[in-house]
C-alpha cells in the first residue's frame, strides 16, 4: 500500500508531457489570477484617487497577457494599497514577485550614481 502512495505522488513529475503542459499554461493562469485580484482590488479599494498611469498600466499589462515587463509605479495610498493587494494575491498563488509590473525609478544620488553602502 505505501508503494502505491508513493507512486501517486511522483507519477506526474515523471511524466514530461504532464510537465510541458503545466509549464506552458502557468503564465496564462498567474495573468488570470492577477486579472480577477485586480478586479477585487478596483472593488475593495475604488479609484477615487487613481492616477490614469497606474489605472491604464495594469490595465495594458493584463491585456499583453501579463507578459510585457511594467513600469508601473504606485503613488498615492490608495495604488499603494492596491498594489500591496496585487503582490499579495500573487504571492500566495505561487508567482514570484519578478512577475508584478511594478517599478518606480530611483532618484539621483548625490554621489554620483553610487547608492551603495553608506548613502
């Protein structure tokens, strides 16, 4: 009996064409979980203060199917909150916040460029 669990468990990691199928459709379905978390997030939060920028780039990151890098960058509380429940949402569906289109730039140093250790 404790053979066959342990057959149960490993038989689909030995079967490529199971493997191919779950690696191709993971992208699909991390861009439908962030879709329908950006739904939620629009009812929980609203827009009222919403700059079109981060309202237009998530929109534009789920039409390109989640698959062109954002530049996205959250500014007032409310795309903050938002963006905090998007990370979330996505965190706990398995994918790696490299996946989130968010990115603010980075202000100069005054060290010209440097910001490493002791800035």
């Amino acid at each position: 009996m404790r053979l066959i669990w342990i057959g149960l468990l490993f038989a689909p990691l030995a079967s490529p064409c199971m493997a191919e199928t779950v690696a191709t459709d993971w992208p699909a379905e991390k861009c439908a979980v962030y879709e329908a978390a950006w739904n939620q997030s629009l009812d929980a939060f609203g827009s009222d203060e919403m700059n079109f920028a981060f309202l237009a780039g998530n929109e534009n990151f789920i039409a390109s199917g989640c698959s062109e890098a954002g530049e996205i960058c959250p500014r007032s509380e409310q795309e903050l909150e938002i963006a905090n429940a998007l990370s979330l949402a996505m965190i706990n569906a398995g994918a790696a916040s490299t996946f989130l289109p968010f990115h603010c730039p980075q202000p100069e140093s005054a060290a010209d460029g440097w910001s490493g250790p002791g800035l």
